[in-house]
C-alpha cells in the first residue's frame, strides 16, 4: 500500500477526531467549549478531502454529517459564550 498526500490528510483528520473523543472521554476536553466541535468538524473536513482522491461513498455521507454537526455544535458553542 503507497500512501499518498490525500491519505496522510485523511489520516490526520482521523486523528482530529479521534484525538478529540478519547480526550473527551478522559475528561481532558471540555465538549461543550467550541474547541471541540471546532476540531471535530476540520477532521471531518480533512476526511472529506482525502475522500475526493478515493471515493467512498458511505464514507461521504457519514463525514458530511459529521462536518454538519460540528458546525451546529460550535455554532451553539460560540453563542453561550
């Protein structure tokens, strides 16, 4: 397997929002302070981008929602503050 530029973007957007999770989980990340849909929502972005180099269209669709999700959450975020 070679790993291209699109791959290691996709690939850190993963990280983005995996990263983002397990800190939520260990209490290390507040998920209501806009950092976190914020950082969500730029991996997904990533992912996104990484998937017009090879195209899965389930992959697409589960992105698309979580960039839409994170722009609410950190829309809602900003707001509070």
């Amino acid at each position: 397997m070679t790993l291209t530029l699109p791959d290691l973007i996709g690939f850190i957007g993963v990280g983005f929002i995996v990263g983002t999770y397990f800190l939520s989980q260990i209490g290390r990340m507040e998920t209501s302070r806009p950092l976190y849909p914020a950082l969500n929502g730029f991996g997904a972005g990533l992912i996104l981008f990484s998937l017009v180099f090879a195209f899965n269209a389930a992959s697409v669709v589960v992105e698309a929602f979580w960039l839409v999700i994170s722009l609410i959450g950190l829309t809602r975020a900003l707001r509070r503050k």
